[in-house]
C-alpha cells in the first residue's frame, strides 16, 4: 500500500509512518531518496496529520516551537485552571463545614484561590516548556544530524530532555503520580508499537488476548481495595482522600471492617455506633460478631444498602468527572464550538454520565463483594 498524496514510500515507513516499519528500497521517483541524508533545507516534516510536501524554513521550525510551547501551556493551565473552579465552587457550597474546620488550621478560601492560582500557573508552565524543550531538541538533532539519519532515537532523547520541566510545578512538591501516569502511558504506547513488531511480537501477545484489559483491572483493583481497607498509609494523600470520598464509608467503619478483616479484637465499636447515632440510626454492635454488615450499613439490609449506595456514589461521581469531559472538549474543540456544539456538549454529557455510572458501580461492587464473601465464607 502506498501513502496518500506526494509521499514517497521510503519517507513514510522510515518514520514510522502506518505504512511499514522500515523501507527497504528507494523510490526513484522521489528526490528524497536520491539522497543519502537529507538537508535540513530538503527535510519534509511530519505533522499529526501526516507529511506534508513543503520543506521547512528556519522560521517555520522556529514557529513551530513557539506553536508547541503556546499549545502546551494552554492546555496545562485550562485542565489545572479548570479542575480548580469547579475545586473552589465545590468549596464555596460547603462554607458552614469550612467555618468550623478553619478553627482547626485548615486553609481559608482565598488562600485555596491563591494556591489554584499558582498551580494553575505551574502546570502551564511545565507543559508549555516541555512541549517546546521537546519539539526545540527535535529540531535541533534533526538539523545537525539529519531528520531522517536520526528518526529512530530522536523522539527518545528530545523526551528524556524535556522531562526535568516538571520541576516547574514545584521544587518543593513530589508528583510521584503524575510521573507514574506519564509511564504508564508510555507504557501503553510501547506495547502497541510491541504488538505490531516482528521482534516483540510473541512477546507482547497478551496483550491481544480477549478480555486482557478486564484482567488487569482486577488486579490492579484488588491491590487498590486491600490498601484502601488495611493499610490507608500506603496510599498517597490526594488517592486517600479521593478513595475515603468515593469510598462513601466514614473512617471509623473503616477501622471496624480493618479489624474484623485482620482478625483482631474490636476497638471502636462504640465510636461506630456514636457516628451513626449522629446521622440518625441507633445500633447496638456485637463485638463477637463475624460478619460486618452492621458495621457497614447499620440497620438497613444488605440490598437496601447497595441500592442506596449506588445512588449515592453516582452523585459523588457526577461532579468528579464534568470537568474531566467539559474542559478538554472547550480546549480541544475551541474552534467547533460554534459549528457543532450541541453535538460536542452532548458526548461531554454522555461521558460525564458513562464515567460516573463506573466510579459508583465500581464502589458499590466492592462493597457488595465483601459483603457477599463474608456471609459466604
């Protein structure tokens, strides 16, 4: 198959283009292939939508540097920015909690403002600096070296470059999670070019296999649960917070499921029972009981609570997951806003809805599963 448009075969494949992994004879027709390495002057460039056949002029190049770097900031301080409004308006609904809590050091609202301020500012900044450390050391290696001398290696080194860019979002602040998200992306992209290699091929087959992905969501969530259940101090403390919210279980039920799961003897019961007294449920708990369903949900019963729950965790989940779709779509789709924007609100609104149906069944299946396995086993 031959790449659409001017394109030559050579080019396309070279650079890891759909059309093969590695040419293997010139086009004669191309004058590209004519040539051994070309110049920077001869160089076609590959955009996101393909080659195009227009050389690069050192304007161009430097134009698309500062492209990059715009694009890159712009992007980090919307998503940050975003995410910290929809923070702050979270906020601002809860001020008569706040009020008593700002007795106790927690930070006052226009402090969160100006700490969303300077995240905001951080994020653009890191993304911004790294998009155009990336494409600047792209640039640079290519006109040096020559693009197509050093296609396979260039991207890796002008990445590892970058990378340092994420002290901008802090000297002081370690973000073990992002760092870990980026991997795990990279991760991802490396299996899908490792499925497609004859080299790796064999290796990566398991990644083909059917129902692959629900396997590795299994693992990774009983690892997740357990630490959630019995050891919360392994857990960073924005994942804490996040899994003790949508978790929807105060932390002294928590404690009580910990110590009937580890088998030791009960310490808080009456703390249990003093916390649903105060939402308007009296219990009396057992501490030779076995099975923790009324540490869990009181006196409602066990399908009662699920149902409930669900609920519950769905309305958790709704403003969790709004400004994960609402935003990048205003980013990304800025210039279709006014063309299509009922149809880009609407798939905003239909993964808001689908990701949200996800977290609460997600929580509700975990509490269901212990639930079941205790009264089972």
């Amino acid at each position: 198959m031959s790449p659409p448009g001017d394109l030559c075969t050579c080019f396309a494949g070279e650079n890891g283009g759909p059309y093969g992994d590695h040419h293997e004879s010139a086009d004669p027709n191309c004058t590209h292939c004519k040539k051994s390495d070309p110049s920077p002057s001869s160089f076609y460039y590959s955009s996101s939508l393909g080659y195009v056949s227009v050389p690069l002029s050192d304007s161009e190049k430097l134009r698309r540097v500062v492209t990059a770097s715009i694009k890159g900031f712009t992007i980090g301080a919307g998503l940050k920015g975003g995410l910290a409004i929809f923070s702050i308006l979270a906020r601002l609904r809860r001020r008569k909690l706040l009020a008593s809590l700002r007795k106790e050091g927690v930070i006052t609202n226009n402090e969160a403002i100006v700490t969303a301020l300077k995240e905001t500012l951080r994020y653009g900044l890191f993304l911004g600096t790294f998009a155009g450390t990336f494409v600047s050391v792209d640039e640079i290696i290519g006109s040096l070296a020559g693009h197509r001398r050093t296609a396979k290696w260039r991207a890796l080194l002008a990445g590892a470059i970058a990378g340092p860019s994420m002290l901008l979002t802090g000297l002081n602040t370690q973000h073990t999670s992002l760092a870990i998200y980026i991997l795990m992306r990279a991760a991802v992209l490396a299996s899908r070019c490792g499925i497609k290699s004859k080299r790796f091929g064999g290796i990566c087959k398991p990644l083909t296999w059917a129902h692959g992905d629900i396997f590795l969501m299994c693992l990774s969530s009983s690892q997740i649960l357990s630490a959630y259940i019995l050891k919360q101090e392994s857990l960073p403390p924005s994942y804490k917070s996040f899994l003790n919210k949508h978790g929807g279980k105060d932390t002294v039920i928590l404690q009580g499921v910990k110590e009937i799961a580890s088998g030791i003897p009960f310490t808080n019961l009456e703390a249990i029972e003093k916390y649903y007294k105060s939402i308007g449920t009296n219990i009396k708990l057992d501490p030779a009981m076995e099975v923790p369903c009324s540490i869990v949900h009181g006196d409602q019963s066990c399908s009662a609570h699920i149902i409930s729950f669900l609920v519950q965790a769905y309305k958790r989940a709704l403003p969790v997951y709004l400004p994960v779709y609402l935003i990048p779509a205003l980013i990304v789709h800025r210039q279709d806003l006014l063309k299509r924007h009922y149809s880009i609100l609407l798939k905003g609104l239909l993964g808001t809805a689908r990701s949200s149906l996800f977290l609460s069944v997600y929580c509700s299946s975990a509490w269901l599963a212990a639930i079941f396995f205790y009264l089972t086993f």
